[in-house]
C-alpha cells in the first residue's frame, strides 16, 4: 500500500488540485508542533537558567548562621546577639543523620569584600575561612595548584587559593600565580592554587572574588578566636536535609539557651526545600506546555480529519469506481489513512526542525551569559516522541473519514454527479 505508486500519485494529485486548502490544512499541523517546541525549549530555558544558581552545591546541604533572639528565655533578655564556636561543630558532628559538618567565617560578615594588595595593585575580594571539607558541599574546582589541605588547618600555614577575578585584578597576562603572594590586613599569605568558576549568575561572581584562607590560620590571624560564622551542613544519604536541619536548630538553641519556639534567633536556608520548590513549578509549567501544546496539536489533526472527510465526500465516484472493480474495503482506508499521514508527517517535520533550528540559533545567540535563561533547547528524543505521537494521531484522524468512504456502496457512489 505505501510503496503503490498509484496511490501516491493520487495523494499528489488532490494537493496540487487544492493547493491553498493543503496549505491551510498543514499549516495547523505545522504551528502546533511548531509552539510545542518553542514552549518546552523556553520552559528548558528558564528552568536552566534559575537552577544554574544552584549549581555546584550539594542538593541535599543547608546552612545556619546566628541571629539575634526575639524572646526571653532562662533568664536570658531577648534581643540577645550570640555566635557559634568550635565547640557547636564538634557538637554537630556527632549527630548521626549528618555527614558534613564544615564552620566557616568571612572577614568583615557575610558577604563583605575585604581590601587584598599586591604590589601596587588593589582588589575587593571576599576573604573566606573554611576546613578542606567544605568542597564537599559546594563544588569547588582547582584550575591550577591545590585546594586548603588537613596539614593546612593543622599547622596554620598562611596559605590561600583564589578565583579568576583575583587573579585579572592583582596580577599581569599569563603571569605564574602560584607562589606568589597577597596580603590581606597586613597579613601575607602564599597563593597555593586557582579555582574556576562552577556557577552561574551573581554565585558564579561570587565564586570569581573569592580567597579562600585556612580556617585555623583565620582565626588566628584576624583574631577570632573560636567564632564560627555560619555552618555549612550536608545530610546523609537517604535522610531529608528537612530532618537533619530540625535536629541541628533544636542543639544549637539548647546550647545558646533560645527558646524553642524563637524562629528568628538562627537563620537557616536549606537547599533541599528551595531546589523542590523549584523543580516542582517547573515541573508544573512542563505539565501546563504539554497540555496547550497537545491541545495545539489535537486542533490541526482535527483540522486534517475534517479536510479528508470533504475529500473522500469530493471523490465519492472514484471510490464507488474502485469499489466496483474489486478493490476490498483495506485498500480504501489505507487510501485515505496514507494521505492523512503524509500530510501530518511533513507538517509535523517541518514544524519539528524549524523549532529546533530557532531554539539552537537563540541559544547560540544567548550562550553562557544568560542568567535568567540559559540552554533554551529541547531533548531530541521527547522532539521524536511528540512526533511520533502526531504521525499515530494523524492515521487515527484518517480512519473516520476512511471508514465512511468504505460505507459508501458502489452502486450509489456511481450513481453521484
């Protein structure tokens, strides 16, 4: 039936008799994969480019830090500041639900640059303390050199690793950085490694400024004593950072004397509850573009259903002539189903490439930079699939009008003008 040539030049011959009536027809086919693309390559894109902020940082880590407390509590005042020390970490890591317990500090406070000289040369960095541990939390690559190691913490050597931005603002074009040194607060530190960056959007900025210093040789230059500025927490495998995060609050709050119900007096972000929240929109707005799409798709079908029902009513004479010379009930529907496929599939096709070449070419456009929306492309196997689905629909849209073309009796057929 499909490689009968006969039937192919039929199926030509009623486009070339209705050119502008196909063209229409197809057209319907054509912008419904045509949206379906573009809506899933745009939802790609914007899902890219909000979860490219978390990336490189463990999915089921969080983070506490100490605020002030809002309620009194044995005999404590509210509004009482408060810090961390060593000894909450050694307390945190003998919680089993926990795998990484790392303390970090920055100079100046959370997110605060520090001045960093070299020679003549300034820059704004920002001045981190942190165990060789922490690289398991937060991605951290070594472009050059080395990360902070355990004989590091344990010798407090003054040794640092820096970020690109580090590198562009205080040193020449290809100049050797390792060895090399900064200081920091009249503190010099030898420069042990380089880091790239693993993130995207103001993290990945972030990321670029960033010195990191050994977390004893922190406390002891810059006077901190044992303060510990915030915690970075990774939960073991199989327990919810949810769970993991509670049982920490509620030690930390034993030990600095807050009352349990003070909300307030330890901030927390944990990356777990913020990646679900925003995979599950995603994940609904995916479901939303397969509905509009899908029913995008179902209206250019019913479109090609409606047009072959007018051709089969159109060549009721010639199928009553076919009929009358023997041809079985199979060969009419194939007819008809035949030309139902053609017309969706190449409609289909077309669609199909034209939305991926725009998607492939706004992604070229965009590349990289995009914070907001990155990669807008779409998988070429769900692309395959959506077709595939539409060629399947389009034989069902044949078979009605097939099946009323093998309804029709010879006889009556012959007898129509």
């Amino acid at each position: 039936m499909i490689f009968e040539r006969d039937n192919w030049q039929e199926i030509f011959a009623t486009i070339r008799k209705n050119k502008l009536r196909t063209f229409l027809t197809m057209l319907g086919v054509f912008w419904g994969i045509f949206m379906l693309v573009i809506m899933l390559g745009s939802g790609n894109g914007l899902r890219n480019g909000i979860l490219k902020e978390f990336a490189g940082t463990a999915t089921n880590s969080f983070f506490v830090w100490a605020q002030q407390t809002t309620k009194a509590y044995k005999g404590m005042r509210p509004n009482r500041s408060f810090n961390y020390t060593v000894a909450d970490a050694e307390a945190l890591k003998q919680l089993p639900e926990l795998a990484v317990v790392s303390s970090l500090n920055q100079l100046g406070g959370h997110e605060e640059a520090s001045n960093v000289i070299r020679g003549l040369k300034t820059a704004s960095c920002q001045i981190k303390a942190s165990y060789p541990n922490i690289s398991e939390i937060t991605e951290i690559k070594i472009s050059k050199g080395r990360f902070v190691n355990d004989l590091d913490i344990k010798e407090k050597r003054k040794v640092c690793v820096i970020g690109p931005r580090v590198v562009e603002l205080l040193f020449k074009k290809d100049e050797n950085v390792i060895g090399e040194y900064i200081r920091v607060n009249g503190v010099y530190f030898r420069i042990v490694g380089l880091t790239y960056i693993t993130a995207g959007g103001n993290e990945g900025r972030d990321q670029a400024q960033q010195i990191y210093i050994p977390f004893s040789t922190f406390q002891n230059a810059f006077n901190y004593g044992d303060v510990v500025g915030w915690f970075a927490i990774k939960s073991r495998d199989g327990i919810p950072a949810e769970v993991s995060e509670a049982k920490v609050m509620a030690i930390l709050k034993e030990r600095h004397k807050i009352a349990p119900d003070d909300m307030k007096a330890i901030g927390h972000w944990n990356m777990a509850v913020e990646y679900n929240k925003l995979s599950g929109l995603f994940t609904g707005i995916e479901i939303l573009v397969w509905i509009v799409g899908i029913g995008t798709l179902l209206a250019g079908v019913i479109g090609i259903s409606n047009i072959m029902l007018i051709v089969v009513k159109e060549r009721t004479k010639e199928i009553g002539v076919k009929r009358a010379l023997g041809a079985v009930p199979a060969q009419i529907i194939g007819q008809i189903v035949l030309e139902a496929v053609f017309l969706t599939s190449i409609s289909g096709y077309f669609g199909l490439v034209i939305g991926i070449g725009l998607l492939e070419g706004l992604n070229a456009m965009i590349g990289e930079s995009g914070e907001m929306f990155t990669n807008p492309t779409v998988d070429l196997k769900v692309a395959l699939k959506a077709l595939s689905v539409l060629i399947l629909s389009g034989a069902l849209a044949g078979l009605i009008p097939a099946s009323k073309a093998v309804a029709i009796k010879p006889v009556e057929a012959l007898r129509t003008e």
